[in-house]
C-alpha cells in the first residue's frame, strides 16, 4: 500500500515548478557578531520597536544578554495598585529602604528585565539569509538566543522581607535558603588532602564550577539602537556581500578563456600610461566580457569621481539604470549626487602609501572624513584637511587631487557639477546614503577622539612637526598662488643639510 505513495510522492517533487534562480552570496561583514534574538513568549505581532530600553548588558564569550524595558505605568492595562505592593515587597517600605540600593527607582514596578538563555550550543551551522534585488545574501550566525522576563525581583523581594522579619525578632529559621542568625555550636576543622590533577580537571569541568566562573564574568554595557536608525542601517548593510564576484565563470569556460577574462591583455595605448598595474589591464572592451560589479568597480577605481548620466555610456547598452544604480552602492558613495569611489576599495586593509608608508586604513578614514565634509559645504581647505588627519603633506594632496580642484582664494570643491536631479530621480538610495554618511560621521569622530588620524608611533613626532610646517605653507601658497609655490619653498626648506634656513610664513588671505 505505501510503494505507490512513495512513487507518486517522487514524481510530484521531479514535476515541482522551479520558481526563480537567485545567485547566492557569503557575506562576512558581520562574522562572529551576528546573533538571532528569539522570543518565545511574545506574539508574533507585538514586537519591541516602540519600547523603550533602560539598560543594555552584554557577556559575548558568554552569549549573554539582558535588556532592562520601561513598563508604561500610564496604560488601562497597568494595576497601579499591584505594581506598588511588587515594589514595596522589593524595595521595602519608605522607612526602611536604602535610597542607593533601590530596585525600582518609583514607588511602583515601572521596568521589566530580559534575559537570554542560549538555544543550541553550536549555530555555525545556521545563517541568515537576505534577498536584495534578486541576489541572496547569507552571512552565518555566531549564536542563537532566547529571550525571556526575569524574575529575580521575587527572588530579592523574598529575600527583604525574610531580613525584615529578622529585625522584628521574627522566626525565620525554617527558610533553607537563606542562613539564620549565627548560632554557637562545635565546629570541627579539617585540612583537605592536596588536590590531584584529575580531580581539578573534574571539578573545573562540574557544573557548579561552570556556572560560578560564569557569574563572575562581569556585564559589559551596551546600546539599543531602533530599527530605523543610522546606525541599525549601517550594520544592515553588513548583512549584503560587498563583492559579488561571479565566481560560476570557472565552471562554464575553459581555463585560458576565464584567465583572459580574470586578467586582460593590456592594449598598446594603455602600456605607456600611467596608473596602478590593475588599471592597465582592465581595457574598456575586456570590462565588457566581465560580470557588472566588476565593470563598475574597474571604472570607478579609474574614475575616482562620476556623474551617473556619465557612467551609464561606458557599459553595455542593454543594462538597465536600475540595476547600475543597485550595484553601484556596492563600489561608490553618494556625495552631492555624484558617485565617489569608497575609500575602503582604494585603500584596503594591509596597504600602505607608496611615498609615505602611511597604512591603508589610515587613508580610508581620512578620505572619509575629506568626503564628508564635501558633502556638507562646497569649499574645503588644504590646511583644514591637514589639521584633522595629521597626515604628510603628499598624502593630503593626493586625496584631493583625486575627486576635487583648487579654485584660488577659495580652496578646494568637487571637480564635478554636484548633480541633485540623480537624487530625485533615486531618492530611496539616497536617503539610505545619508543614513550611511550620518553614521560614518560618528565612526570617524570617535575614532579621531581616541587615537586620531596620524601616522605610526615612532615617526609621530617628526611626522607632526612635518606636517604643520607643510600645511602652513601649503595653504598659505597652493591656495593663494597655486600648487609651484609650494613644492618648490619646502624643497628649498628641507633640501639644505647645514646652516640655518629661515621660512617667512604669511597668513592666507582668506580661510575656507
């Protein structure tokens, strides 16, 4: 009776209708950090975006988590009357309650405790998939909790009243948990054998043991940010694979086919010019032959700054606005409606500049800042620039040469026409590249708060007499008479090997 069940069962899945075929990505942006909140206790549709979080508290090789939420005391469903008798029986009565150690900062239970417990030991074998724009995302999971109310306000509340009813004289000794008052009586003393190795493996494996090391790891504290905030949409965006190489093209040509497609033949034209090895390789018709992100990428890299009318004509006809604009928020940052090249894509981690041996993430950070500030007015100064990345003079120079141009007696602005109609015309990416830019703002002041934007160590000192010295002058020259002057003072400056050179520096006449 079950063969042919089985048999129609089979031919049912081989029939099964194959709906659409969605390339699949790993995203590692947010790897050993990205854990799954459950709450088996809360409907599905009554969810914590509109509550309000006192306290946030953290154990991460724990894979603990507590979250204090304030109880609205104001709402028809509350019973003030029972929140009062909760907070006197935890707090204890006016009288006797210590101001510094309260439970409830009001007379009544005005907050609710959460705490996670851990759901499965192991979740590498779990992943959290996203589906943007027809591609899936994965990007694995380090832990899967379960987030449920605390109770341990009974727990202290028993735990007062048992002390209250010691200072009224009271009987408590029948409670096991808590000790009576001190009694005499014999006490025998014994010593304890010398432990062996065995047995201290054992007990530091007991549960007892786990569980005491575990109450003593302290909480550390941590933040809540809402849904819809920069900060959540920026590690949103973790969550989406950044590079989206089409790593299929092996599969379906042969080795030389997808060797000429991975790397080029450079043309003769390109042989002579200048530019990084990577540029010349990447000829405008073998871009055409290679998947769109990396077309987009290989062009933005050589642009450094686009109008997007601009970039559409360098691809393929057949390629909708649509998807370039999608795929361009993978390479590019959005400044005054114009795509800028990230900085993280120029300057990766582990490089370093070629004149200065200044680290990559140093010039990603500073070129951030320089991009954002264009985002916000239209003039940059040099010396601006210089003041707030503490960077060599060369480097300062290299990252506005990259996107701007000097204008005399102005400073620096964008060597493109800001273009707002692009905006318009995609206001959802754009709004989301705000968010992103907002967040950035705060990334980068708080990490010029902490260590700023200099140089190594060891050469910060000269580095930083360098530097103000070149940015003074530069300033004062480059922006005022243009870039010669400059160069040609601290060549004569710091050409000289004996003697005394003296260096008049005048203000700038105008400061932007």
């Amino acid at each position: 009776m079950q063969a042919p069940l089985i048999k129609k069962e089979k031919d049912a899945d081989e029939d099964d209708e194959v709906v659409s075929e969605l390339p699949v990505f790993l995203s590692k942006g947010l790897q050993d950090k990205l854990w799954v909140l459950q709450y088996p206790v809360r409907p599905a549709h009554m969810t914590y975006d509109h509550a309000h979080f006192l306290e946030a508290q953290l154990k991460p090789t724990q894979h603990q988590l507590q979250l204090s939420l304030e109880v609205d005391t104001n709402s028809s469903s509350y019973d003030s009357s029972k929140g009062e008798q909760i907070a006197l029986n935890v707090d204890g009565s006016r009288l006797t309650r210590d101001q510094n150690d309260l439970y409830y900062s009001s007379s009544v239970m005005d907050r609710q405790k959460l705490r996670s417990t851990l759901v499965t030991p192991s979740s590498r074998r779990y992943c959290v998939g996203v589906v943007s724009d027809g591609e899936l995302h994965l990007s694995p999971v380090d832990a899967v909790v379960a987030l449920r109310p605390s109770f341990d306000y009974l727990d202290r509340g028993d735990k007062k009243g048992r002390q209250e009813a010691r200072e009224l004289g009271e009987d408590v000794s029948g409670d096991e948990d808590e000790p009576d008052a001190p009694s005499q009586e014999r006490v025998t003393v014994k010593f304890a054998r010398p432990e062996s190795d065995k047995a201290k493996q054992a007990r530091e494996k007991s549960y007892h043991y786990l569980k005491k090391r575990q109450d003593e790891l302290p909480w550390l504290p941590t933040t809540v940010h809402k849904r819809n905030s920069a900060s959540s949409e920026s590690e949103w965006q973790k969550l989406l694979c950044t590079r989206t190489e089409d790593l299929s093209l092996s599969a379906t040509v042969d080795l030389n086919t997808y060797r000429h497609r991975l790397l080029p033949e450079p043309e003769p034209e390109d042989a002579t010019s200048s530019g990084s090895r990577d540029e010349l390789r990447m000829a405008l018709r073998a871009l055409r032959t290679l998947p769109l992100a990396d077309q987009i990428r290989a062009l933005m890299i050589r642009l450094k700054i686009s109008q997007f009318s601009s970039l559409l004509p360098l691809l393929p006809r057949a390629t909708p606005a649509a998807d370039v604009a999608r795929v361009l928020q993978q390479t590019a940052q959005l400044v005054r409606g114009l795509w800028v090249v990230r900085s993280d894509v120029l300057y990766p981690k582990g490089s370093q500049a070629p004149r200065t041996g200044v680290s990559g993430e140093l010039l990603a950070r500073a070129r951030d800042w320089m991009l954002y500030q264009f985002t916000q007015k239209s003039f940059l100064s040099r010396s601006e620039l210089a003041e707030a990345t503490r960077l060599p003079n060369d480097d300062v120079t290299e990252l506005l040469q990259q996107v701007a141009e000097l204008v005399a007696d102005r400073g620096w602005r964008l060597r493109l026409k800001p273009d707002p109609q692009h905006e318009r015309s995609y206001p959802e990416i754009a709004q989301r590249q705000h968010m992103l830019w907002e967040a950035k703002h705060q990334q980068l002041m708080k990490a010029f708060k902490e260590g700023g934007a200099g140089g190594s160590p060891s050469k910060s000192r000269r580095r930083r007499q360098r530097s103000h010295r070149d940015s003074v002058s530069a300033s004062s020259d480059n922006e005022s008479s243009g870039e010669g002057g400059s160069r040609g003072k601290h060549r004569r400056a710091s050409g000289s090997a004996t003697g005394t050179v003296k260096v008049k520096v005048e203000p700038p006449e105008s400061k932007s």
